[in-house]
C-alpha cells in the first residue's frame, strides 16, 4: 500500500479498513473548528527515537517508524515466545493525538490480529481510547480515537499468540502540537446498569451529557459486546433495545461537544435465563479411545443402545480412555455410566475416572474418582463435586487388559466457551499414566498463557538398562535417565519452550521389560500427545540414548514424514542394511557419540548418507564429546548443549516435505 498523500485521502482509507464509516469526505462531517484542527494533523511517530522490549535481528524497533512501508526488511520484529512485546516511541515532545495508521505483516500476509495503543503524558501509560483491536484481518489499518489524548510517548502493545512474530511495518500516529487552550471534551451518562429475566426481553436506557464549556450537539448509542440485539432511538437521549437473549450486554453512549471532542459511557444489561433443562450433551456426539476391539468400537458409547458397548483392545498397561468432543461448550454437573457386557454381567470396570479438557490438557473432575467398584456393579451414577465447563469429557480405565463400557450419559446445558488462561502442571516435570508407556511430562512455562499457541513436541527416550520414573509409578525418579535428568536444573526448565515426554519402558509394580521400544507404540504416544496438549504437529522430535536412540533411527528411517528432526545419541547400531536408510539423508539429524566409545557408529551413518544415497551431503550432523564413553559424561553432556535445542526448534516437517 503506498503512503497516503493527503489527509482526505487517509480518512477514505480509514472508512474503507477499520469500523465502516460512510465512504466520502469525512471534513464535510467535522464542525468548522475541528475541520482546521484535522488540516493541521502531522505524523509525530516519524522518525522519533523507538525502543521495545524485544527484538528479532535485524529487524530493529526504529525501522517501525522510518516511514518506509514499501521494504519488507523495514519492521520490527519481537522475535516468538516472548510474554511481553512493546514497542515504545519518544514524542521529543508534547502532542494532541487523533489517529493512527498501522501497518502489519509480511510480504501481505501475517497480519497483527490483536493489539493495543497506549499513551503517556508524563503520569503513566493509558490506553488510547478506541485504538484497540482484537480480530484484526487488515495489514494497513487506520484507526480515528473515540477521544483525543494529550501525549509526550506511545506505545504499541502486540497481544496475539506467543508462536507469532507480530510484525510491525510503520506505525504512524497523527497529531498537532499540544496549545495550552483545550476544549474541554463533554460528560457522557449512560445511567446505571440493568438485569432483567426471560421472558422479559426488552429494555430501554436512559443516558445524557453535558459540555462545561461549549454545548452537545449529538449523541450516538453503540453496542460494545453481548449477543445481537435490535436497537432504535440510536441518537436520542433513550435507546430501546429488543430481542434480548441471555447473557451480559454492554452498550456504549458517546456525545460529541461543539468543538468535536468526544466522551463516553457505558451501561450493561444482565439478562438471566430461566433455570436449564439438563440433557444428556454426549449423545451421539463424536467418541474416541485409546484403542478399541475392531467390532465394539467408543461410537457404541454414546449412542443411547445399553445392548451396544466400547471395549478396549488387549493391553499389558493400564489407563484406556475413551473420549466425547462435544461439539462445542457445555457446563456438566453430573455422569451415569453402564458398564461391562450387560446390566448383570460381573465384569465392570472396577477403577475409573472422568475428565475435562480445559484447554491445555486433561484435568481429574471433582467427584469422579472410583477405586473398588464391585465387578457386578454395572450402573454407577457420579455427581460432580463442581460442575466443569468444558468442550471434551474422557473416561479413564485403570484397568487391564480390558475395558468395557456401554454407554456413557454426561448431564448438562450449554455454556459460553471458556477463556483465558489454562491450569495445567506447567514448568516443572510431572508423573502421566498412558497406556502406551507411563511417562514424565514437562510442558513450557509460558504453556498457560493462552489456548491459542502450539508447542514443539519432544520424546526422549532412555536407553535399555534406565528408566524414568518410580516401579510404584508415584513419582518421577530424582535421577532419571536422559533427557529427563535435565529438568532438575532451574534454567534448563526456564529455557526449555518445548513439550517434552520421557516415556518410561518398564512396566509398573514390577519393572519388567527388557528396555526396547516399541516404533508402533511410540508413533502411538505421539497422536496420544496431540490429543492430549496444544502440540504443534509441524514441530515433532524424537530423541534416545543408547537402544533409545537405536529407535530413534529406526523411526527416521521407516516414518521419515512424521517427524522434524532426530537427534541420536551413542547409537549401538548401524543399519546400512535396512532398505529405508536413505530416507535419513534429507531429515536434520545432529548425533552425539562418545569419543571412547568406539566404534563412532554416527560418524559411519553419516558417511554412509553422504556417499551412498545419492549426490551431495546429507543433514546429518555429528557431535564427538572427548574423553566420554558409552555412559552419563556422553548423553548428559549432549542433553546440556542449549545449542542443541536452538538448532532442534527451528526445524520443520513443511520445510522439507
């Protein structure tokens, strides 16, 4: 988009991006005094000092403010995963502010979708009234404030996802200098807030305004947020509003002085529905399982048949699951569960539990744990502790080999879809039972931020004679093996920006296993993840130790496209013989090899790739720690090297496929 010449021009532009206003010259609406103000409107963010909290080289705050929209390499960029992203501009000066224009993105896409402008007069920052936004679609946007403000600083505040860059091409903020006669901007009263209870679904407010030196000459009525409504008496004194549904609305009055300042107020209405008729919201809703006979699949579940049921497949570990998305947001209170074959079969689930998904991951709801249910206790009603809003309830069987349900009835009403953060067990390593393989989990510490942002997915895996957690499976061991080992270090944990699964191997209460992993197993974990966390699937690694870095070969070489990248470590075998090795070429590979333990079979993959699979060098890379054997000084040694994970990051399954 190229520069706006003329501030007539600019203010088309603005009806044409930001809240449509009418298309035209919008000086002709501007009583006489403010027209001259607008005529003597200059860009006060040109090229004044800028600062930020962050920055991505080379793209430095000052460039947000060059006056150069046209070179892509002009913005400023925050870097990803940084919490706070400010963008501050020094006036060298005092200012009455009106307007801005931003413009956003990357060669024409990535636009800022949220964000918000602030001000300083030399008391603190405040926000613009009106300048921000939360469901941006526009890489240019111009924006007139709902009230002037007087200011000496601005700052632009990015708050979309931590994943995203939030890439700032010019902010431009238009003003004049700051003249010691001020009008006085009006008083706007939208009178006191209202509640009200279906059916009664129509109201009408009354507000006013007052102008302590000059007069109100109008007087506009605007909804700010709550269900659609109709209005009417929109510029009067007295708006009335019908159709009213449940829920909280807000509307907002503006007045608008002789001088052209503005003032607002605003009032809610509370509507209250009538007490909710619960339904059973599982219904025919979509059901998965952690794994299922082929012929009693979850669907059987939920389908209101007692003569149907899910039943797991035969399994060594314990924790099946059986999950109902609810299409869409439902407050429960309450679960009825038929179990076992039949209403008189002696083969109910004795152990069990339910589930929320709260939006990061899955949390025990209150009220639902069961130990000891008798096996011919085929009915169980659980009444919830609370209730839980949320889109998604699991079943979890503690049992094995087999779990049996036949039908599952989740009791509730709709509800507005939760927000905010999330309360899962963030930045510190915890104990999961799966039934694949009970593992330590470790998720960022900025993972509750949002619901919006995916995380990179690791799964490091010990080798045969370790493990990572307990037999009794209480707890993480306090000197697991691998990878496991380094979040017992505070900045590890801190630097850490990825879900990290350590899978334990051995069976619980008895710790038998010979130490192999399983690739189906393990590819199995990694779609458990993906339903479990925000998991970016772009963004998957796989990492082991000894025969858990034997794996990790295995799985490059036989599901190339599934993961990122891999990294082995002190690898105990060489598998130039197996058909799929040059699949290895093109994955980022980086081994670590201890230099006495010999022979460097890394180093020989490698060559292997670089001159057997065809022309050039593969992207394998390989690290030889000295003076390290087949033992801790070599794989603790490579789980230290931040380095590793700057690299591990930054790959993608996209880029290569």
């Amino acid at each position: 988009m190229r520069r706006l010449q003329s501030l007539i021009s600019m203010l088309v532009a603005s009806a044409l991006v930001s809240c449509g206003a009418p298309e035209g010259d919008e000086r002709a609406l501007q009583p006489a005094q403010q027209r001259a103000r607008i005529d003597e409107l200059i860009n006060v963010t040109l090229n004044k000092p800028a600062t930020a909290s962050s920055t991505q080289d080379p793209f430095r705050p000052e460039y947000a403010v060059d006056g150069d929209i046209n070179t892509d390499t002009s913005r400023w960029c925050p870097g990803i995963y940084n919490q706070t992203r400010l963008l501050d501009i020094d006036l060298q000066g005092t200012f009455d502010l009106v307007r801005m224009e931003l413009y956003t993105g990357f060669r024409d896409t990535r636009v800022i979708q949220s964000y918000e402008l602030f001000y300083d007069d030399g008391t603190g920052w405040k926000p613009i009234p009106g300048a921000s936004q939360t469901a941006n679609t526009s890489i240019a946007v111009s924006t007139t404030f709902t009230q002037p403000v007087t200011a000496n600083k601005v700052r632009f505040s990015c708050r979309d996802p931590l994943a995203d860059n939030c890439r700032v091409k010019e902010l431009w903020v238009f003003g004049t200098p700051h003249s010691t006669q001020v009008n006085i901007p009006p008083v706007a009263d939208a009178g006191a807030d209202r509640s009200l209870t279906l059916p009664t679904s129509s109201v009408t407010l009354v507000g006013g305004a007052t102008d302590a030196d000059g007069t109100v000459t109008s007087l506009a009525w605007t909804q700010v947020s709550g269900p659609s409504a109709t209005l009417s008496g929109t510029t009067t004194a007295s708006l009335s509003i019908a159709g009213l549904s449940a829920g909280v609305f807000v509307f907002r009055l503006t007045a608008t002085d002789d001088d052209g300042a503005t003032a607002s107020d605003e009032v809610s209405v509370t509507v209250t529905a009538p007490p909710a008729v619960l339904t059973d919201v599982a219904f025919k809703k979509p059901a998965t399982a952690g794994s299922f006979n082929t012929s009693l699949p979850p669907a059987n579940a939920v389908d209101g048949d007692l003569a149907t049921r899910w039943e797991s497949g035969f399994h060594f570990q314990t924790h099946n699951y059986l999950d109902v998305d609810l299409q869409g947001a439902y407050e429960v209170s309450s679960a009825e569960l038929h179990l076992g074959t039949s209403a008189t079969a002696t083969n109910a689930m004795p152990a069990f539990e339910l589930q929320a998904w709260n939006g990061g991951c899955w949390k025990t709801i209150p009220g639902t744990v069961v130990d000891g249910n008798p096996l011919s206790t085929t009915q169980k009603t659980l009444t919830f502790t609370t209730p839980v809003i949320t889109t998604q309830v699991r079943v979890v069987c503690k049992d094995k080999p087999h779990c049996r349900l036949r039908e599952l009835k989740l009791m509730g009403t709709p509800a507005a879809t939760p927000t905010g953060p999330t309360t899962c067990a963030a930045g510190q390593q915890t104990l999961v039972r799966n039934v694949r393989y009970d593992y330590a989990l470790f998720l960022p510490e900025q993972y509750n931020n949002d619901r919006t942002t995916r995380w990179p997915l690791i799964i490091g895996m010990h080798g045969i004679g370790g493990s990572t957690l307990t037999v009794d499976r209480t707890a993480v061991l306090s000197n697991p093996e691998g990878l496991a080992r380094q979040f017992s270090s505070a900045s590890f944990r801190a630097a850490m920006k990825a879900i990290v699964i350590s899978p334990n191997q051995r069976l619980p209460f008895d710790n038998t296993g010979t130490g192999w992993f399983a690739a189906p197993s393990l590819l199995a974990l990694i779609e458990d993840a993906k339903k479990d966390y925000r998991v970016d699937a772009d963004r998957v690694y796989v990492t082991g130790l000894s025969g858990g870095g034997n794996i990790s070969i295995e799985l490059g070489m036989n599901h190339t496209s599934q993961l990122a990248a891999i990294v082995p470590i002190s690898i105990t075998s060489t598998p130039t013989n197996n058909a799929n090795i040059c699949n290895l070429k093109p994955l980022p590979i980086w081994a670590f090899h201890g230099a006495l333990d010999t022979p460097s079979r890394a180093t020989s993959v490698k060559t292997w790739l670089d001159t057997k699979c065809g022309p050039g060098e593969s992207k394998m890379r390989v690290t030889i720690i000295p003076n390290a054997g087949h033992n801790e000084a070599t794989w603790d040694t490579a789980y230290a090297t931040l380095e590793l994970y700057d690299w591990l990051l930054q790959q993608r399954i996209s880029d290569r496929l």
